[in-house]
C-alpha cells in the first residue's frame, strides 16, 4: 500500500483585585501552578485519573458523569443522561464522539486535532512543556465569576490553542475554554480538595455548546485501573476485520491501475508552509500555488502564484523551463527502464527489484477498533493501527513502521486509501540522529476524494514536523497542501486546461503516444 505522505507578551496581572502587580511570564504562572497543585513530583507521577460525579443540565435533566485519563495521550469524556450518552474520545490513534442522538464517527480534519490535543493538554499536567511541544503565551488579566484570573493561552504543536485561566490568590485553575470536537465549550472549577497529595475539583461547571451542565464530583481516583478498552469504540459498533493480508495486496496490486488512470488528470494545489519558533510563534510561511500533472507515475508540478500573487512574466517563464526540464528527465528514464526490462525479457531476467512490501506493515504494527462509516459520500472500512511491541525491527523501513500509529480508511470496493493519520510514537533516529532526528509527535494527515467516479485522487495533506539535523539544528514546522480542479484529458482536449490570464501558460502535459 502506498500512501504519500507565540510571543510571550508581558502584561500587567492584578493580585486581590486591588493593586497591580509586577508583570509576568507564561512559565512563571505555570511554576506556581504546579507548586499550587501539588507539586511536580505528585504531577509527574499521575498515569491515570478518574473523576465521576452526578450533573444537573439547565433543562432540570440528571445524569452521571465520567472523565478518564491516561498516560500518554488517551481522554473520554461522558455525559450520560438516561440512554442518551455525549461522549467525547481520543485512544491514542484516533478521535471519535458519541452524540445525543447515538450515532458514533470518527472524528477528522480541525473536529479530530481538537480532540486530540484535549488529551495531550489533560495528561500533560503542564509539566515538561517544551517535550510535549506546547507552548505558552501571557494574554493579561480576565473576570472570572467576578474575581481577577489571570489568563494564559496554551497551544499544541498542531497549533490548538486552548484558553487557561488561573486564581492569582491560590493559582489554581479556574477556568478553560476550547473548541472541542467542534464545540465550542467552557470549564469552570471550584471546590479543590487533595486526593493522594494532588489538588483535584470536586464541582465543575460545563458550558457546551448551547447547553449548561452543572456537575458534583463524588469519586475522584490518581492512578487507580483504567483498561484502554476505555478509549476504543464500543465493541457494538465494531465489526470484523477482513483478510488484510489480502486487503492490503489488492490495495498494492491496484496501484498500477490507478497509476495508469491518473495520467489522465490535471488539476491545480496550493502549498502553505509555515515555521515556527521553540514557543510556537511563526516565524516564516510562505504560500504557493501551482497547475500539475501526472507523467509515467510522477506528478508533474509548475508553480503560477507566490503568496496570493501571479508570478511575473519573467518568474513563469523560468518556471515553465524547470517544468520542461523536469519532463525530459522523466522521460529519459522511462526509456532507459524500458530497455533495460527488455534486456532482462531477453535474457531470461527479472528487471523487478525487491522493494518493502506491505508485510512489514503488518508484521510491525497491530490493527484495532475496526468498523464501518461513510466518508464523503462512499462507505469504508476504518480501523486503527499501532506498535507491535512483540516485532524486532531491524532494517530502517521496519523501524520506521513500528514508531507509526493512526487511523486508515479503505475504500474496499475501489481498494484504495480514502484517508489516512499517522504520528510517530518515539523519535524516529537517522544515522544514529547524527544525521537527522524525526521527533515524536511528528504526524501527517493524507486524504483523497473519489473524483468522476472512476478514481480516488488526493485533495488534502498535512504535515506537522519536528525535526533537529546534525544534532544542532531545530526545526518545527507545518506544511498543508490542497488539491482542486481536477480536469480529464487526452490527447485530443489538452488544449482545455486552464491557463493562467496575462503570463506565459504554464507546461502543458506532454501528448501522450498512441
């Protein structure tokens, strides 16, 4: 199967409502917090919490209520309310939800990077920020029910960004407000008590959405069982999971075909890179637009905008060179892979060379919460996959698949990848990181549409990089990319690919031999 793959800003914080104190920096607000809280020993040592509590919505309606959490990243949220269950998920590989009405889905795109980075932020505890890649920046001093809080805003390295609100007087936190899994919602805290040295609310009020959730926690536990069963989709929802041997080399075996039918398309993306500095301030994007096609298997690309602007005559015209550059080399090597198979033919050889197979995929990762979903309109087979710790990985494409885990989904009728999530669970060493070292956390984001019924073709990548070379050099770094406008062609219709108006026409596709 192939797959492609902020400033601290200094204000003034009010201590007892009365008298401006000195000012303040992000980390020094969180130092207290954690001293408040319990202390980073007591912190560093919490692999799972529970809270569970009764709540009263604003519509006089009771329920129970649950919130796990565990070490590293795992998060259920649940608001139960007779057989009505809202339930808000992230089991390390993937997002998913449960609304009122019962329905359950695997939440993606900005709904699923929500979720996740809710996990990321509970099971931090705040500690080792610069580990977890979440960063802080001082907004100033807010109200909260009446009272001076001071206000941080938190970001994740995707680039979720979570509002935290601390008690000058006691530094605890008072309030939180994100977006998650598409809701807009609202945290408030009251009531601290200890529980085994750390300090734990026992009254929340929850503002989701609309609705008003206002919650008494009766059990409060540090450390006690959590199963990941916890985490996964209900088992009822689950179903078989195929023969993915076999899946996966009809999957490999259909590439071939799908190669052959995308060289009949054209169409146009954009490129949007962005840089970032150690606390998550921007310090570089750039914007590109391009027309592309496919040529013996490659994509064939020509860029006609730099940030939102037409290139100039001069800048399209050496761009169209690159791109006839670029053609002739592909086509170079094509006839020189076209004659040295025939020489094999000839000489009772085998031109094939052994390339990774998607064995080693199923050797190095294991596949679980397998079940079925519609995904922009097509019906799929999704699951998640993970580390197999029992696998020995010893070549660099096995250890590459073994740091791996995420969530696919497969078109089984068109045997295709319809989506596909994946983050490195472990930094990803080259050369023994004297080269280069891939960090944990790094994940990419690949999703393709089913265009003119015929094909799935790609629409949208993402790609979130931590990477430091040489052992010296640092960089943290988005790129998304976005497909549209895809045209089909032949020989005869090439002339009704867009152009862009007032510069030399980007390359064309090459007219394809009879």
């Amino acid at each position: 199967m192939r797959t492609r793959l902020l400033s601290i800003l200094i204000a003034l914080t009010l201590t007892g409502g009365a008298y401006p104190a000195p000012a303040q920096d992000a980390g020094k607000i969180v130092e207290q917090y954690v001293k408040a809280a319990g202390g980073g020993r007591a912190l560093a040592k919490i692999q799972t919490l529970t809270l569970e509590g009764t709540f009263t919505s604003d519509d006089g309606k009771m329920g129970t209520y649950t919130l796990d959490t565990k070490l590293p990243n795992r998060y259920y949220s649940e608001l139960m309310a007779g057989e009505k269950n809202l339930i808000e998920a992230y089991n390390g590989k993937s997002a998913w939800h449960q609304n009122a009405a019962g329905d359950l889905g695997t939440l993606v795109g900005p709904e699923g990077m929500q979720l996740e980075a809710a996990a990321q932020y509970y099971n931090s505890r705040l500690l080792n920020l610069k580990k977890s890649k979440i960063a802080l920046a001082f907004v100033g001093h807010a109200q909260v029910r009446g009272r001076d809080a001071v206000q941080l805003e938190v970001t994740t390295a995707t680039g979720v960004k979570r509002q935290v609100y601390f008690d000058p007087e006691t530094h605890l936190v008072v309030k939180e407000a994100a977006t998650v899994g598409g809701v807009e919602e609202e945290i408030l805290y009251d009531d601290y008590r200890t529980v085994d040295g750390v300090k734990l609310p026992y009254k929340i009020e929850l503002h989701r959405g609309n609705d008003k959730y206002e919650i008494t926690v009766t059990r409060a536990a540090i450390n006690g069982t959590v199963g990941e069963r916890v985490f996964d989709f209900p088992v009822k929802s689950q179903v078989k999971l195929p023969d993915l041997k076999a899946l996966f080399k009809e999957i490999d075996d259909n590439q071939k075909a799908i190669d052959k039918i995308r060289e009949n398309y054209a169409g146009s993306q954009s490129e949007e890179e962005t840089e970032f500095e150690g606390d998550g301030r921007v310090k570089k994007r750039e914007a590109n637009e391009y027309t592309f096609f496919y040529l013996n298997g490659e994509e064939v690309t020509t860029r006609v905008k730099k940030d939102g602007k037409p290139l100039s005559a001069e800048e399209q015209k050496k761009e169209n060179e690159k791109t006839q550059k670029r053609i002739v080399e592909l086509q170079k090597h094509e006839t020189k892979k076209e004659a040295k198979a025939e020489k094999a033919k000839e000489e009772g050889k085998s031109d094939e060379k052994d390339e990774p197979g998607i064995e080693i995929f199923l050797r190095a990762c294991q596949f679980v919460n397998p079940r079925r979903e519609r995904f922009r309109g097509q019906d799929v087979l999704v699951f998640d996959f993970e580390p197999n710790p029992e696998f020995k990985a010893h070549k660099m494409v096995e250890k590459i698949a073994q740091k791996l885990a995420g969530v696919v989904w497969i078109d089984e009728k068109a045997h295709d990848v319809a989506r596909l999530e994946a983050y490195f669970t472990g930094d990803m060493k080259i050369a023994g990181g004297l080269l280069a070292n891939l960090q944990k956390g790094t994940s990419f984001v690949f999703e393709q549409a089913f265009v003119n019924n015929e094909v799935w073709r790609p629409t949208y990548m993402e790609a979130h990089v931590g990477v430091r070379f040489l052992l010296v050099k640092g960089i943290k770094a988005s790129v998304v990319t976005r497909y549209w406008d895809y045209k089909k062609f032949n020989v005869e219709t090439l002339s009704t690919i867009a152009k862009p108006k007032g510069t030399d026409a980007p390359a064309e596709p090459p007219a394809k031999p009879h």
